[in-house]
C-alpha cells in the first residue's frame, strides 16, 4: 500500500483521568494530529454525534468509572459511524481483552507502552481501516455483478459444497429458491448431477488446473427436466474461508436451435443450400436467425457464427425495425408475402435494396419465417443510369452531325430520325414516322436493305455497307450504312448511321483517273529512259568493236556496264507497276549475274553468295546505291578473281534500325596500296568515293584476306 499522510485526521481521546487524557492528547498534537477530548461514553457519544467536521479516529479507555465503560460506548458509535476505535487499558488480562473482540477494532495499547508505540498503533488503523474501506468496494462491486449477471452463479464452500450465496438467475434456473439453497450442499442435497461422471472429471480438474472454464455437462433442475450448462468455477476466499464461486451458463436453447439447424438442413438441403437466392430461417416474433445460406451470408456480409442465435434486431440488418413489424404483421394474416420492397444493411454498412419474400412454415413443431430476398440495388442502379443513358443517347442522337434513325428490323418502319437525316433525304419527320423506307422508296434496289439486315442477324452489327438512296427530289446518293441493335420498350430495333460519301466517291474517280493517266506517263519515262540507255550502250558496243587498244576497249566496258546498272532500275519500275521503289534483292541478282557474264569467260569459278532482306528503295537511293555496288562488285570480279584459287564473293544488303548495311567481301589478293593515294586513284575507286559522299554513307576498307568494304548507307 502506498505511504498515507494522516497528518490531517482528528482523534478522539476518551479517558475518565482527565491529567492522562491531556498528557495523552499533548504528545499526539506533537505529531501533528488534531485532538479533542471526552472524559465519559456518553460523553464521547456527544462529541461524535455533534461535531460537525468528524472524528477520524478514536482511542477509547475501556475504564470509564460510572456510567457506559468504553465497550458499551464503541459499540453504540459504531451503530451510525464508521470510525476506526483503538482501545487503551492499564489491564492486560485475558477478561479485559475479550471484552473488545466482539467488537470491530484497530488495535488493543496498554497505556504505560510510551508514545511511540502508540502513534504507530494510531498509523497502523487508519491504514487497516483505510484497507478495509477498499475491500467494502471491492465486495460490492463483486455484489452487484453477482446479483445483476445473467448466468446462474453460486458461492460454494469448498470443504462440503455448501452454498452460501446464490443469484436471481440460479434461482430462475434451478427452480430452487434462495431458502431451498443456501445452507445446503449440490453435492448431497440437491443432486444436480444427472451423470455422475461429469461431476468426477470436474473435480479431477479442479484439483490439477484449480479451475474449470467452459465444461458442459446436463443439470437437473427442481422439475427434473435436464438442461445444458457450460460450467465455469474459480477459487476465491468469502468470510474468510476457501469458496468456489459457479458460473452456469444455460445453453439449452442454443443447443435446440442447433437441433433445429440440423432438422432444417436434412429437410430443406439441396433447395436451401445450393439456392441461388438469399434465403433464411428465423424466428416469426424476436427475428432470431435459425439458418442462414451462404448467398444470404453473401450479401448481407456476416457469417454463420455471427448470426445463428442472434437476432436481425441486434445485427442492425434492417435500418427501419418498424417496417419490419408492419411487414410481419400482415404476414400473420396471410402466411406469406411476395416480394416486398424493403432496405437492408449489411455488415460494411452499406445499404440494400431488396425484394422479400417470406412464407411461415412449420420446423419441428414450431411456427418459423422461411425469408428469401432479392437483392435489387445493382438493378435499381442500372435502371437509373439507363434512364440517364436514354436522356443522353437521346440527346446525342438528336444533335449527331451523322445522319441517324431508328427502324423495325423485319418492316423498316420509322420510330425515329434525326435532322440531318431529314435533311439528306429531304422528308420532313413527319412524312418519315410510321412509314417503311419500303413505302418511301428509299433505295434503289430493296435487296440491299435485305442483305444489311441478314448481316446484323447474323453478326449483331454492320459496318459501312455500301448502298444508293434515293431522295425525295429523286437524286441518288452514295451511302455508307452502319447498323446496330439497340433496345427500345423492350424490343430490338435497328440504330442506323449513315454517311453521305456521294462527292467522296466523285472525287476519287477524278484522283483514279488522274492516277492512271500519271502512271501510264511515268511507265512511259522511264520505259524511254531505260530505251535511251540501251541505246548509248549499244553505241558503246560498236565503238568498241573497232577499238584495238585493249585499255580503251576496258574503258568503253566498264562504262557499257555502268550505263546497264541504272537502265535496270528504270526497267524494273517499268515492269513492275510500281513507280515509287523497287525490290533491290531482284535487281542485285540481276546485276550480279550480268557483271559476272560480263568479265568472266567460266562463270562457275565464281560463287557469289547474296543475303539481302526485304529492301525496297526509291529511285533517288536507288541509283547511287546500284552504282555503288556495280563498282565494287566489278572490281572484286575483274581483280579478285584472278588466282588459282576459286572466287567466292559475299554480298549483303541489310536494313537495320535507322540505316542500311552494305558489305562486298572477296577473297583475292585485294587492293594494292597504290591505288588508295589520292593522285593515283582509279576511275572506280573515286566513283564510290563519290557515289558514298552523295548517300551520305560511312565506308570502311578491310585488306586482311583479301578486300572487305563496309558501308553503312542512312535510310
């Protein structure tokens, strides 16, 4: 216990010698008390009756002379008072003291002890009282929980089971009142026990665990009938002597509700449980949950645990209890109910819209509510947002800049059109609503409609089917017809729009007609141009013929050459059709076996191994790029080839990321150093100098084996 400071209290010094009493109440004002004094009990009677700010403490003479001695007079204070009383007496035989035992004290000081055992006497009460006053508290909170608990609780001796206090729900229980129980065993006057078995093992418990906590075993009551109870039983000390305090808890009721739950599953089993509505079992009067599904758990949020045994009232499921009752009330009447609107809430709080439906059928001999609900709130959600989809669909139909209707898919009558339907086909509304495009006439050929609307039947929508309309003036347009099912008051009907490609389809006949006429003169440019340059190459040829110099009659070939790489470009785009690029793999073949038939007399001593990608090229690239390879391509013929050794030339042309890959590899005895010196270099070599300056192109040399050149062209 903490330090107390009594410094503050007020003692009363009762004593018939007045000089011992004043010596007495001097050495106590020393040590800071307050004192007052009665030479008589009925004195000291007076003095605490009439004192208004109390009396602390008091030291009380059991000597009083005449009159009331101080046992008479501590007993009548202690009638109305809670005062601590010290006893003080020059006599210390066994008669005086027993005197003062019946008799709530702090303490028994002879008087001659000095003062400070008597101070310390006077300490140790107010801390005993003090102790005594927290006990009182503690004792009647225990009371109160005692008395006001639901579950039945007794206070047993341990020694013989006696009971010394019982509760209203022991009583309410049992059967036996507080008369019939307290001062009477469990164990051997009231037999409790229907099976003496439990009562061993709970003993056996209490004896090793010194505690029982949550065993179930059957009581008998007054009436003989059986109940279930979950017993809890604890050691504590009431009156000074080892008690068991017995907590029952009656799960009768619990245990005939799981009864019924099990009645209800072999009943209703595959209906209830595999059910794809939410479906319950509860009590017609308190709302007390039987059974629950697992799509009512669903939906509402809690589990089975949570509501079987406790009520739709203490779970909150439904927010308006008095719209229950209503609701229950008009099914006594009639026994059952079909879809009543009704909210609910599940466990998260959220609330529900939900039909319920609910019949009373008989489970086990007892009337129960058989509840199903629907829940509705995603519905009525989606019928809200559909009517806000229909103001806005109507909304943009009506302001569409697409020329737009709604048609009976079988008949092609009118429901709606928009204004710039009206005005593409130049009826007004009114001369459209209720009418079939049939009795307008409004296409040219009525299978068209047919076939557009086998295609929606078919696939469930169409797009941009080409078909002629008619209008009102009688001019025919070009449409394009797009068709989807929408509904409307519940039936299919035909969302069409339509786009007039009329002046669309005009001008790419003059685009195709002038295409064509374009394309026929390029085809013709670049037929002449290739014819031109055949023609200088067959001059070439004949001047060549009469030249004897042999250099001369190499300078006429190589030019020869050159002239028919560029004419190939011009032929291949002639040919193909397409004037925009051509394949570069066929046209590298092409050159490759020309250079060879060219230079060499024994063709197959050379392998030209190729690996080209898919690479087209414009003829801008194109040209300086055939160029290129015609020049590097001669050379590793007319110089690489030379040897003994067979000639193998690799070639490749690939597109990577953002450029072209070109490499021209032999394995001759490669470019001399001469002819790399500027005022040395050939003919050829300054062509690809040239030709890559010209492509912007990056080249590389390699003379290890042979000649190896690296060109990296940007695409």
């Amino acid at each position: 216990m903490a330090n107390l400071d009594f410094s503050d209290k007020t003692i009363l010094v009762v004593d018939d010698d007045s000089i011992i009493a004043l010596a007495m109440a001097e050495n106590i004002t020393r040590e800071g008390y307050g004192v007052i004094q009665a030479h008589s009990g009925e004195e000291a009677l007076r003095a605490v009756k009439l004192r208004p700010d109390g009396v602390d403490l008091i030291l009380m003479d059991i000597e009083l002379g005449d009159g009331m001695d101080g046992t008479e007079a501590a007993r009548e204070i202690l009638k109305t008072h809670d005062i601590p009383i010290v006893f003080l007496s020059s006599y210390t035989d066994r008669e005086t003291v027993e005197r003062t035992k019946k008799i709530t004290s702090y303490g028994y000081v002879v008087k001659n002890t000095g003062i400070v055992v008597l101070i310390a006497s006077i300490e140790m009460a107010f801390k005993l009282h003090e102790a005594n006053r927290l006990l009182r508290i503690s004792s009647d909170n225990f009371s109160m929980v005692f008395h006001a608990s639901p579950n039945a609780m007794t206070i047993s001796r341990a020694v013989d089971g006696m009971m010394l206090q019982v509760n209203d729900a022991y009583t309410e229980l049992t059967g036996y009142t507080r008369d019939e129980s307290v001062g009477r065993s469990a164990l051997t006057d009231l037999h409790f026990w229907t099976d003496p078995g439990d009562r061993v093992r709970i003993s056996a418990e209490l004896e090793t665990k010194g505690r029982v906590d949550g065993r179930e075993c059957y009581f008998k009551m007054k009436k003989g009938s059986p109940r279930l109870v979950q017993l809890s039983i604890s050691m504590t000390i009431y009156n000074n002597e080892k008690c068991f305090v017995i907590i029952a808890r009656d799960l009768t009721e619990r245990k005939l509700s799981e009864n019924l739950l099990r009645e209800s599953e072999e009943r209703f089993s595959k209906a209830f449980r595999s059910s794809p509505a939410a479906m319950a079992i509860t009590d017609i009067d308190t709302g007390l949950f039987i059974d629950v599904n697992e799509k009512w758990i669903r939906i509402i949020g809690h589990s089975r645990e949570e509501m079987i045994g406790r009520t739709s009232r203490e779970l909150g499921i439904f927010p308006d209890w008095a719209e229950r009752e209503r609701i229950v009330a008009m099914l006594r009447n009639k026994e059952y109910l079909r879809e009543v609107p009704l909210r609910s809430v599940t466990k998260s709080g959220e609330m529900l819209d939900v039909l319920w439906s609910m019949e009373v059928i008989d489970l086990r001999g007892r009337k129960v509510l058989l509840s199903m609900i629907y829940d509705i709130t995603k519905r009525k959600k989606a019928e809200q947002l559909l009517r806000e989809s229909e103001e806005r669909f109507l909304k943009a139909f009506r302001s569409s800049p697409a020329s737009m209707m709604i048609s009976d898919i079988k008949t092609g009558c009118f429901i709606d059109v928009n204004d710039q339907w009206v005005k593409l086909t130049g009826y007004t509304r009114e001369e459209m609503i209720g009418y079939t495009t049939k009795d307008l006439k409004l296409f040219t050929d009525w299978g068209d409609r047919e076939k557009v609307v086998d295609d929606l039947r078919r696939h469930g929508s169409v797009r941009e089917a080409a078909i002629q309309a008619v209008t009102k003036s009688g001019d025919i347009r070009d449409l394009l017809w797009s068709v989807e099912i929408i509904k409307v008051a519940g039936n299919d009907y035909m969302l069409s729009l339509v786009y007039d490609i009329t002046e669309r389809k005009r001008i790419e006949s003059a685009l195709r007609d002038s295409l064509e006429e374009k394309t026929v003169l390029l085809q013709e440019v670049h037929h002449r141009v290739k014819n031109n340059m055949q023609l200088i190459t067959s001059l070439l040829g004949l001047q060549a013929n009469g030249v004897k110099d042999a250099e001369a009659s190499a300078v006429l070939a190589d030019s020869m050459q050159r002239i028919y790489s560029m004419a190939q470009i011009h032929e291949r785009m002639y040919r193909s059709g397409n004037m925009a690029s051509i394949d570069f793999f066929e046209y590298l073949r092409g050159l490759a076996n020309e250079i060879v038939r060219s230079y060499i007399k024994e063709p197959d001593s050379i392998n030209i191994a190729m690996d080209v990608g898919d690479v087209r090229l414009s003829l801008n690239k194109a040209v300086p790029c055939g160029l290129l390879v015609n020049e590097i391509l001669t050379n590793a013929v007319k110089h690489g080839c030379k040897g003994p050794e067979p000639c193998n030339i690799e070639l490749s042309f690939l597109t990577m990321e953002n450029h072209y890959r070109l490499t021209v590899k032999d394995n001759g005895p490669g470019i001399p150093d001469s002819a790399l010196v500027d005022n040395k270099k050939t003919l050829g070599m300054m062509l690809i100098q040239a030709l890559g300056k010209q492509l912007n192109a990056s080249i590389t040399i390699e003379r290890n084996i042979g000649t190896c050149y690296h060109i990296t062209i940007p695409a």
